[in-house]
C-alpha cells in the first residue's frame, strides 16, 4: 500500500512549467529510476524474441533438432519469464509513480493555498485552482506513468538498430532513419493539440467556475428569480466547452488514426526490403523474420513516444496553471515565514495580552478589556477589525506592546489573535469538527461554548449531538444557527485576542442579549473586540469606540456616552445617533438581559 506522505511537500521552482515538471520528477527520482530499469528491460527482452526466433528457425531448418534449437527454445522460455517478472514490478513502479506525482501535486496545491488565504481567490476563480487539483494534477502523474514505458522503448529501439545493421545495413539504416522520419510526421500534430487543450482547460475553468457560483448562490437566485439566466450562461459555457473539447478530439483522433497508419506502412516497407534481400540470398529466412518481427515490434515504441508526447502536452499545460497558483503570494507574512518555525530570529511575541493600537485610526485596545467599535459606516469597523489580526500586509500598521505585526511570525499572530468575520464560513462535517478546529478534543469545553453562544437549539436539532453531520456551507441550519455556531467556534480557540465582526446581527434581541451577557462573561480577563452598534452588546462592553472617517472620535463606556450626548456634548450626540439608526434608542438592554436570564 502507498502511504500518503507527510509534512512539507517542498519547495518547487516556478520559472517555468518544464522546471516544475522537472522538480516533480526529480523528487520520485527512486522510484521512477527503478521503473525505468524495469521497464528497459522488458522492452529489451520484448525485443530480443524475434531474433532469438529467427535463429532458433535457422538452426531447425539446417540441422533439424539440434542442441541450437533446444537452446534457443530455452532462451525463449527465460526471455518470458524476464518480461512477466519485468512487466508486473514495472508496472507497480509507473502506478506509484502516477499517484505519487499527481498526490504531491495535489498537496503542493492545497499547503499552498492554506496559506495564500484570500490572495488566491482574489488572483483567479474558484473553479482554476478546483480544476488545478481535479484535472491538471493527473495529467502531471500520467506522465510520470508512462516516462518509464517511453524510456524503455527508446533504449529497445536503439538496441533493435545495432543488431539490423549487424545483420544488414541496408535495413539497418531504413530503420534508423524511416522511424525517426515516422515520428516528425506524428510530432507536426503536438503544437495545435497543445494550443487546443490549453483553450479547452480555460473553457473547463470558467465553467467549473460559473458551476460553483451558481449553486452557491442558488437560493438567492430563486428569491429574486434569476436562476434561468444563469442556468443559460452555464449552458452557454458549456457549448463553448464541447465545442473546444471537439476541436481537440479532432487533433488527438487524427493523431491516433495515424500512429496505426504510419507505423503499418513503415512495417510493410521494411519486410517488402527484406523480402527482396532474401530472394537475392544477402539474409536468410531466419533473419528475414527475425527483421519482420522487430520492425512490427517498433511500432510499440513509436506508439509509446506518442503517447508519451500527447500526455506531456497536456501536463504542461496544466503545469502552467499549476505554477499560476503556486506563484500567488500570501496576503500578510511570506510563504517561508508560515512553513517555518520560530527560530528566534525575529522579536517574540509579547507574553500574555498586549496593547494593541491601530496607527491609522489612532485606536488603542486595552489588555483585558471588551472593546466594541461603533461606525456609522460598518465597513469602516470592519476593516479595522482585520487590521488587528493582521490579515493583510498592504493594510498600514498595528503593533502590540510597541512591536509592529508585520515583524511577529504569522503563525504566532494567527495563535494568539482570531478574527471572526461577518460572513460565517461553515464546513462539511461533523458538528465536533465544526467546532474544535484546533483539535483539543475537550468535550466539556464544546458545551461551555455552544451555551455561551446560546446554539443549544443547533445540539438538539441533531439526533447525534455533537457527531451530527453539518451539511455544505451550513445550508442545513438557518442563518442565526450558522452565526452562533461559528461564534461558538471562534470561542473555542481560546485566543488571547478575539476580535468578533457583527456576531449577533442574524439573531433576534433576545438571544442578543443572552449572547451579550455569556460572552462578557466567558471572556473575563481576556482581550475582545466586538464590531457593533447594538446596544444590547454595547451595553456590557468596557471600552465603547465611536470611529468616523476611519479614525477614533471619542470612547467611554455605551451608558457614560449617552448620558454626555443627553448632557449636549456632540461627539457623544454623534455616537447616539449612530446607536439609534442601529435600533436601540429606547431599550434598556439591562433590563431585558436580566429578564431573559431569569426565565
């Protein structure tokens, strides 16, 4: 059995898509030298049989059964037991050859993407880098597969063109001019199928693409009626493809007609010239089929050059999209800095938390604190709210403690500080999963968590309780339910810094308040930042921020700010407006919060 290798896939070169195929074939260099040999010496012994059956047929015909004979006869018999022996081991070598080249380029794909994050997405479609690992990593394999097979063929060639010159050099040289001759011609066709399988693998992108917007976005098209447009688009892109794969067929069954066609004709031309050597007595019977049988047996390795040929082009063409995604650089930190480890080169990160301040907006995050930032424009909080967690390194700077993100490894970063977007992203899996992404396997702590995020209704709704299925994106469970259980994950992570982007806006007010009250709670003594203008969270918060303009306006707790704007003070005012719009002008959140506790 193959086992699938572990830790870093490597570090290719990606100057060109022959470099890439190049690093990959050197990096199953073991395994593909020993196919090769295989594979050489089962064509060499495929090879050697018609010529060991024209002397057997030359020692029959003037000595009858001869110690010759009986010895050809068993050389016949080891030639055999060679190849199957050859053959089997060989073909298990070119098996792990494929899946071994095909997997690490899969894993190359998918440990690169893991860390490029959202840079990938914003470089090129979804669907590129799906049909990357579908499709272009097993061209990569299949031609690993049958380098050995190519390999072999060549060297068996060769050895073929000794012996018929050995023999005659008039058919020797046919054949070592006629087949390379033969194999030009089958070349001529590889630039148009390379230019055509590389607009059919675009055409097949854009479609996988298109294929998986659509049904991520199938049930607002149905609310506002649209999913006849795009399931026409889709069709559309889809004639587009069968018309492009059609152009390919094309080439590759002309490609195909003529390695039978070609190979024949040169077969019949070279034991026509034999046949004609032997009515004038320069070969011998013997000799005459053994030519017959190794010009015949030469069709295989042009068929196996051609093969070879065909699959390399569309390896190389998906080797350039292969390189396109590997080359896109991650958002925040370099590829180096998130697969190595803290070798104390660069300054350590501060030990417990730390002041976080926001050069740009002039905000400054207190340790230990629940800070809530309020803005008329959310986006504006929002991008804040990324900037903590350092998830992009053009956004300007923010140091913890005086030492600026930018020189903290990321994986550090990424370990002590979380930021939980807007938009809850779920996954394939079992609840457990869902949650306990960092793998502590702490069960009770999976409760604590889905309680304070106030998700016991998602628990119950599963037969299984926490190994219940959680279907694609969530799509099972309702807006709120995916909010809270990604806010009860992001919980999970038990980071030093939490940074919550909107976490109650798809609930009603009174699970708001509950998830307000536990969350103050649960994070006791621990840095969180909350991006709202509800005043039910606002209302437990220490530090309340107003931003306009992307820069801090005033701060105060949610209570001490309302009573300066009813005192006439006009940043306050400016903060209760904001609150306002946000819906909250006339409640008291502390009263409803200790009325729904109570019930």
């Amino acid at each position: 059995m193959l086992r699938s290798p572990q830790g870093h896939p490597g570090h290719p070169p990606l100057t060109s898509p022959l470099a890439l195929l190049g690093w990959i074939a050197g990096r199953q260099r073991g395994v593909l030298t020993g196919a090769v040999a295989l594979a050489t010496v089962n064509a060499l012994a495929y090879a050697a049989i018609p010529f060991v059956l024209g002397a057997a047929l030359d020692a029959g015909l003037e000595g009858g059964l001869t110690r010759g004979l009986l010895t050809a006869c068993v050389l016949l018999l080891a030639i055999g037991v060679v190849q199957a022996l050859a053959d089997a081991l060989g073909h298990i070598g070119e098996i792990w050859g494929w899946l071994g080249s095909a997997f690490r380029v899969s894993r190359l794909v998918g440990h690169h993407v893991t860390r490029t994050g959202s840079a990938v997405a914003s470089d090129m479609p979804t669907g590129e880098v799906v049909s990357t690992v579908a499709s272009d990593a097993f061209h990569v394999g299949n031609t690993a597969e049958l380098l050995p097979r190519f390999v072999g063929s060549v060297v068996a060639f060769l050895a073929v063109a000794v012996v018929l010159l050995q023999y005659s050099a008039t058919l020797g040289l046919a054949v070592l001019v006629g087949l390379p001759v033969t194999m030009a011609v089958l070349a001529l066709l590889v630039k148009p199928l390379h230019a055509r399988q590389a607009a059919h693998r675009e055409a097949t992108g854009r479609l996988t693409t298109l294929g998986s917007d659509t049904v991520s976005g199938l049930r607002v098209l149905r609310g506002i009626g649209g999913e006849d447009v795009f399931a026409a688009r889709y069709a559309a892109q889809s004639q587009v493809v069968r018309a492009a794969g059609v152009r390919v067929a094309a080439v590759s069954s002309l490609l195909e007609a003529l390695q039978i066609l070609l190979p024949g004709l040169f077969v019949a031309g070279v034991v026509w010239l034999g046949a004609r050597l032997a009515l004038t007595g320069e070969v011998t019977a013997g000799q005459l089929v053994a030519f017959y049988g190794a010009t015949a047996l030469l069709a295989q390795p042009l068929r196996a050059a051609t093969q070879f040929i065909t699959m390399f082009t569309r390896a190389r063409v998906g080797a350039r999209k292969i390189v396109k995604v590997l080359a896109v650089a991650p958002a925040a930190g370099t590829l180096a800095e998130s697969e190595a480890a803290d070798d104390g080169a660069t300054p350590a990160v501060p030990a417990g938390d730390g002041l976080l301040v926001d050069t740009t907006s002039g905000v400054r995050v207190r340790p230990g604190r629940l800070t809530a930032l309020v803005s008329a424009r959310p986006d504006e909080a929002a991008e804040l709210a990324r900037r903590l967690g350092r998830l992009d390194d053009a956004a300007p700077e923010v140091t913890v403690d005086g030492v600026p993100l930018r020189d903290l490894p990321v994986a550090r970063v990424r370990e002590r500080i979380v930021v939980a977007d807007a938009t809850p992203q779920l996954f394939t899996g079992t609840l457990r999963e869902e949650l306990d992404v960092r793998d502590r396997g702490d069960e009770d702590a999976l409760y604590e968590a889905l309680a304070v995020a106030d998700a016991a209704d998602v628990l119950d709704s599963m037969p299984e309780r926490l190994d219940g299925e959680i279907t694609e994106k969530g799509r099972s469970l309702s807006g709120g339910q995916r909010q809270r259980v990604a806010l009860a994950r992001a919980l999970l992570t038990g980071a030093e810094t939490l940074v919550l982007v909107e976490p109650t806006s798809a609930v009603d007010a009174h699970t708001e308040a509950r998830i307000a009250a536990r969350l103050r709670a649960a994070r006791h003594g621990r840095t969180t930042v909350v991006v709202t203008a509800s005043p039910l969270v606002l209302e437990h918060a220490d530090d309340v921020v107003l931003l306009v303009g992307g820069a801090e306006r005033t701060r105060g707790r949610h209570r001490d700010l309302l009573a300066r704007a009813a005192a006439g003070d006009p940043d306050a005012r400016a903060y209760r407006d904001v609150v306002a719009r946000a819906g909250g002008d006339g409640e008291n959140p502390a009263e409803l919060v200790h009325a729904e506790e109570a019930r």
